[in-house]
C-alpha cells in the first residue's frame, strides 16, 4: 500500500470518527440537563451522599432507569427525522429498557437513530401512495406498528446483545483496572480529544459505564477519565510562564475559559503549535489517572461541561480531596512537561503560529460543502441572529458573547445574538453565523435566514458585516457636524492627507493617525489612547492594504465633529500577520463612525488589485482624495 493511499484512509477513518463523535455528541448535550438532575439527586441522598434520604434516593432511580434513556432515544430519533423519528425512537428505546437490568444509554443510542431512519424510509416508500385524506390515519399508525415492532426486536435481540457487549467492555476495563493499568487510556484520550474524537470516546464508552459503576458504588472515575481539565490548563499555564508573542499574551483569557467555562477547544490550538507537546497532556493525564485511582475519587455523574465548577458540583461525599489532587497533579505534571519543551523552543511563538494552528483545528473539526444563501436581512429589520455549530456549545458560544458584547458597546442593544447547535437553530433566527464546513447543514435546517459564513468563530469579520448592514440608512455620506456645502467641509480635507510615510510599528502608526486628528480638531488628545486600547482589543485592519484605527466607546466624548484622516505608508505597517498601507483614521460624533466604517468598506470592495497598489503608491493627494471623499 502507497503512502498517499495510506494516508488517505487515514483520513477517512477520522472523519468518519469525528462524525460519528459529533452524532454522539448531538445526542447526549441536549440531555446535560437530565444527567446533572439525576447527579444531585444522587449524590445528596444515596446512603453515601451528603443528606442520605432512603425516601428522596427512590427517585433517581426511574431517571437513569428510563427517562435519560427515553430522552437519548427521542433525541436520536430527531437527529435522523425530526420529531416523527424521535417518537418511533422512544418507542422503540422502551423496548430495549425492559430488556435489560441496567441503565440501557448505550441500547438507546443504537434503537433511537434506527428508529429514526426506518421511518424515514418507510415514509419514503409511502409517500405518493396514500389516498388523499388518509394521511393523518396512515401517518399515526405507520409509527405506531413500526415502533411496536422494534420495541419488542430491542426486547428479545437488541437488548441481550448490548448487554452482553456491555459486560464483556466493562470487564475488559475492570481488567486494566485490576491490573493498575487505568492512567494508560490517557494516551489514548488526550490525543483524541486534540483531534475532536473525545465525542465517540467519551459518550460512547465512558460515560456509560461511569454511570453504571455509579449506580453500585455511588461513584465512578470514567467520569474524569476525560473531563479533567488539568492536562489542558497545565499547557496553558507552559505557555503563560515560558511563551512569547501571541500565544504567551492570549493565555490567561483562555485559561478562564478552559478552566471555569469547561471550554475544552480553547487549549487545542496551542498544542497544535507544538504537537510534541502531545506528551505533556498524557503525561498530565496519566499521572491524574494514577492520583485518582490511588486516592479512589470519581464523580457521581457526567460532568459537561468540563469545568472544575461542574467536577466539584457532581463530586459525591468523600470524594474531594481525591478529586481535587487529581486536576493538581494533572495540571502540575502537564505544566512542567510542556514547559521543558517551550523553553527550548528556539522560535519565538508569533501570532502566525497560533493562527495556522487555529486554522489547522478548524480544519480537522468541521468538514462539509460550502453553500451560497439566497436570503438577505435588512438592517431596518435586522432583531435576530444566531451563532450555530455542531453542539451549539463551545465555539458559537465564544462568537456569540464576543459579538453581543460588541453591538452592545456599539448601542444596539434591540438586537439579540444567541447560539444554538445545528437541528435546534431557532425559526425566529434572521442571520445564522456558522462555520463555512457546516453551511449545507445550516441552510437546510434554517431556510427562512441569512447566512453568514466563517473560517473562525472569533477572529472573523462578522461584526463589520453587521454594522455596514445596519448603517445602510446613511451611505448618502456623512458631513461635519453643523456644516453642509462644499466638499472641503466634508469629513475629509486634502489637508489631512500624508504620503510616503516611513515605516513605522503599529502602535506608532496607530498614534500618528490620532495626532492628525487631534491637528484637524476632531478630536481632543485622549482619543488617541481610546484607539490604542480598540486595536489592542480587535485588530482594526479590514483587508486590502487598508487599516481604519478609531477610538473605543470609552473615549466618545473626546470627538469635536466626525472627519477623517488618511496616512500612506508605501512600505507598509505590520497588523499581525496583515500588512496596511493606508490607515484611515476615523472619528464620528454620535455613532457616525458606523457610516464612516460601512462607506469605506463599500467603496474598497470596488477597488482593483491596480488602483489599490496606485493608492499604496501614488504621490498625488488627489488620488486618495477621490477615492476616500466618495466613501463619505
């Protein structure tokens, strides 16, 4: 066999294995809710819980006996065909749960998407063959018979052969627990979850047998196997101590995230920079495993997401200090591993790096065709808009708080920005905001909306979009306050034009653009230090050459009148990865840095490769001029 032919099924086996994650993933999230419900229920009142109630602990039982599976089975149904499969696929998880003595998770991932595609099928037999006026009757009854007659399949067949695949996995794994060698499936685990197989792993092997070890012994360390978040954060903290550039400076947000959000995706990227550093999470892992084994720790159900908040809110009585050395030891041999291979890195970690590791994770996490949306919103209209990913949890929560905090800051405040997982994506939704691997699958279970679409949940453009859209009222121009008239009163002035600036650092740059504004009497001097903190939050550089520094919210009051100022720089300034030739500096009074932002980027777009290297080289101040005046 070829390398590349090699390689090829290797990368089919992955796919198919993050798509079957995903699948697994889509049933179990929606259910969190149930799982943490039973989880207290249990850890308060069972014998060993904190307020042992012999009355109160009946009640967990008929939940993780049938309602969490009922509920897995419905979900999977839906997940193949939407309600009516969800039906037929609770039916037909009864089935399997009477047939067993345990709690049947795994009988109900396997009857519940059956169900569901059997009745899609059947009703695509049947689809063209009903008389009209039977539909409802053929509909009901269709489901019901189908369903009737997988239940009693799962009872006489399904059921037996779960069950006895479940004792022969769950003795395989009392086996290398028995044998002390439990800390071993870090080295499994931890490098899954980099490449977003943990789904498959986690909800379909661990979860169900942590839950049935917890039934008889109150506890059960599956559950931490892989949501400890102590190997994550141990390369964070590498990072933090020993980085440079980007990675070292972005760490302590993402460490807040990872450790008390249970955002696990957040850390991937950095070990994707150095995939050696592969070692230091299932060293981490491993001596964690070990820790909790030999302390006996465990949780008394899934924590999800892997937060240490949630590991403390699902750790059973006497089970602390075990745990809580568990994520210690994990995050301090994580830490010292990957700090040996940081400090003798020889090159410095830039924003490049992190990027193309970002971009690699997206890369390896979404997969799919690319779709063109039909539908646009209005900005007049514009109320909704919804971020939208596999789980609907993780990166579109990441986009959708960064982008509501934005418009709120920008005072639009009217519009709500939400997140949902693909097949939940709300009808109300206007704009849907998804990754461009995912858009067939966001197109077709939301229609009715506009779709944007994104390499990045959180470095993109999509606030721009928005706030071009939304200012579409006022690209007739914006004029200086209180004047109207002739061009030189507009906000741009050929006096405020600087060629062939010598290259300088952003900052400096960023700076020069602020002083020309304060010269222009736009602005009052402290709106220089508003536009140095906004870049400091969001680069300001939109593409073509062209970077457009402006003040933050915070420094509004500083701006006398809306202008602009334009400053060439033929050999350009580095922004990140991006290199600028015209920074447009802008100030707009009462929001008119909106209208400001969109006419600029409207009249760019129109721009050739040509005109866009004569504006980044010309000599005359008419050239800019023409250009810069007609955005506004």
């Amino acid at each position: 066999m070829s390398t590349a032919t090699a390689s090829a099924k290797g990368f089919n086996f992955q796919e198919a294995m993050q798509k079957f994650g995903r699948f697994l993933s889509g049933m179990v999230l929606p259910n969190i809710g149930a799982f943490i419900a039973w989880g207290f229920l249990t850890a308060l009142f069972i014998p060993t819980g904190w307020l042992p109630n012999e009355y109160l602990a009946q009640v967990g039982g008929p939940m993780s006996k049938w309602l969490i599976p009922l509920l897995l089975g419905y979900s999977g149904g839906a997940a193949v065909y939407k309600h009516r499969g969800g039906v037929v696929g609770t039916i037909a998880t009864a089935g399997v749960i009477a047939g067993a003595d345990i709690p049947m998770f795994l009988g109900a991932m396997i009857m519940g998407p059956l169900a569901g595609y059997l009745m899609k099928k059947f009703d695509a037999v049947i689809e063209d063959k009903i008389p009209t006026g039977f539909e409802m009757l053929v509909n009901n009854f269709s489901a019901g018979i189908l369903g009737g007659v997988l239940a009693v399949l799962a009872f006489v067949g399904v059921g037996p052969v779960v069950l006895a695949a479940n004792g022969v996995l769950r003795s395989g794994v009392e086996g290398i627990v028995a044998a002390g060698l439990l800390p071993l499936a870090s080295v499994i685990i931890e490098p899954a979850k980099i490449l977003f197989l943990n789904n498959a792993i986690n909800h379909g092997v661990l979860s169900p047998l942590g839950i049935q070890q917890a039934e008889e012994f109150g506890k059960s360390m599956f559950f931490l196997l892989e949501a400890n978040p102590g190997p994550g954060l141990g390369v964070l903290l590498a990072y933090w101590f020993f980085g440079k550039g980007m990675a070292k400076d972005s760490t302590p947000g993402a460490m807040i995230i990872h450790l008390l959000g249970g955002i696990h995706e957040i850390y991937f990227p950095y070990v994707l920079m150095k995939p050696i550093l592969l070692i230091a999470v299932i060293a981490g892992g491993m001596a964690g495993v070990a820790t909790l084994q030999l302390l006996g720790g465990g949780l008394i159900a899934p924590s999800s997401p892997g937060s240490i908040i949630a590991v403390l809110a699902m750790t059973p009585k006497g089970a602390f200090i075990a745990n809580m050395a568990d994520f210690l030891v994990a995050t301090v041999v994580s830490c010292a591993v990957a700090s040996v291979f940081i400090k003798v890195s020889a090159t410095e970690e830039s924003g490049e790096s992190l990027e193309e590791a970002k971009a690699a994770m997206q890369e390896r996490k979404q997969r799919g065709q690319v779709a063109v949306s039909a539908v646009r919103i209005s900005g007049s209209e514009l109320q909704n808009i919804v971020y939208a990913c596999d789980a609907g949890m993780g990166s579109s929560a990441l986009g959708a708080a960064s982008l509501r905090k934005k418009l709120r800051n920008a005072g639009y405040t009217h519009i709500s920005v939400t997140n949902a997982a693909i097949g939940n994506i709300p009808k109300e939704a206007q704009i849907v905001v998804t990754h461009e691997k995912l858009a067939q699958r966001a197109m077709e279970d939301s229609p009715q909306a506009e779709h944007i679409l994104v390499r990045n949940f959180t470095q993109n453009d999509v606030f721009e979009q928005i706030i071009a859209r939304l200012s579409e009222n006022k690209m007739d121009g914006v004029m200086a306050a209180g004047q109207s008239g002739s061009r030189e009163k507009h906000v741009l002035d050929l006096t405020n034009i600087q060629l062939g600036l010598k290259s300088v650092s952003k900052e400096e740059a960023i700076t020069a653009a602020g002083k020309a504004l304060v010269k222009a009497g736009f602005v009052d001097e402290g709106y220089i230090e508003g536009m140095l903190k906004r870049e400091a939050d969001i680069s300001t550089y939109v593409g073509k050459g062209i970077a457009i520094p402006h003040g933050e919210a915070a420094v509004k009051d500083s701006i006398r009148q809306s202008g602009i100022v334009v400053l060439q720089y033929p050999e350009g300034i580095k922004f990140g990865n991006d290199t600028a030739h015209i920074l447009v500096g802008i100030a707009g009074k009462d929001n008119d840095h909106l209208s400001i932002l969109a006419n600029i980027a409207a009249t760019m777009d129109e721009c050739s490769d040509e005109e866009l290297e004569q504006l980044y080289k010309t000599k005359d101040a008419n050239v800019l001029y023409e250009r810069f005046a007609l955005a506004n």
